[in-house]
C-alpha cells in the first residue's frame, strides 16, 4: 500500500473554541441594559472576542450597543454611539481593562448628566 504524505497546511485545525459566554442584565440607574463578554480561542491564544455594553435607552443605534470592542470583519475596533473606529490591539487582557476603564468613566458621566 502506498504512504500518503501530507501536504503542508493541509493539518486539520480545529475550530475555535467559545470558552468565554456571560451575558450580565444590569438593574437600578441602567436597567435595561445589559454586558457581553464572549471570547474564542486556539489553544490559549484568543482568536475572536466581543465586548458590549448594550443599552436601548442610552443608543438606538447599532443595536443599542453604546460601547464596544470586537474583531469581527478582519479588523480589531471599538463602537461608540454608533461610530466604529479601528483600534491597535494590544492584547485581550489589556483591552478589556480599557473597555472596564471606558465603562466606569461613561457611567460616572452619565451619573453626572443625571444629577
């Protein structure tokens, strides 16, 4: 019987591996509105992740999602409001300290705004 040789790239990959899925439903000042945490990964390496704070009340556009950083469409980016602008990424931890860091500042500004 003849040995067949692989062709290189030609391993089967695994797909990737949704290890991170937690929806938060917030209450009190912003109820109705709700985080999104959901994180793919390659072995440790994280390939795909999605990070929102979603609000109706607070942004009727994009699907209500008032912040957010994801890197779907072959590009990492951050949502504001409506607006999506490219974003360098620096690594899955250090952005979700940056989306933590955005999400207490535009609630201590909304508290503000609010009295």
């Amino acid at each position: 019987m003849a040995s067949r040789r692989k062709r290189k790239g030609a391993e089967k990959s695994r797909p990737a591996e949704k290890r991170i899925d937690e929806t938060s439903y917030l209450t009190g000042k912003r109820r109705g509105g709700c985080l999104r945490e959901e994180v793919w990964y390659e072995g440790r390496t994280v390939v795909k992740y999605n990070l929102a704070y979603i609000n109706h009340h607070r942004c009727s556009v994009d699907n209500g999602r008032v912040l957010g950083f994801d890197n779907s469409h072959d590009c990492h980016h951050r949502h504001y409001m409506g607006r999506v602008e490219r974003i360098e990424f620096p690594g899955y931890d250090a952005l979700l300290s940056r989306f933590q860091d955005e999400l207490q500042e535009l609630w201590r500004m909304e508290d503000e705004e609010n009295g």
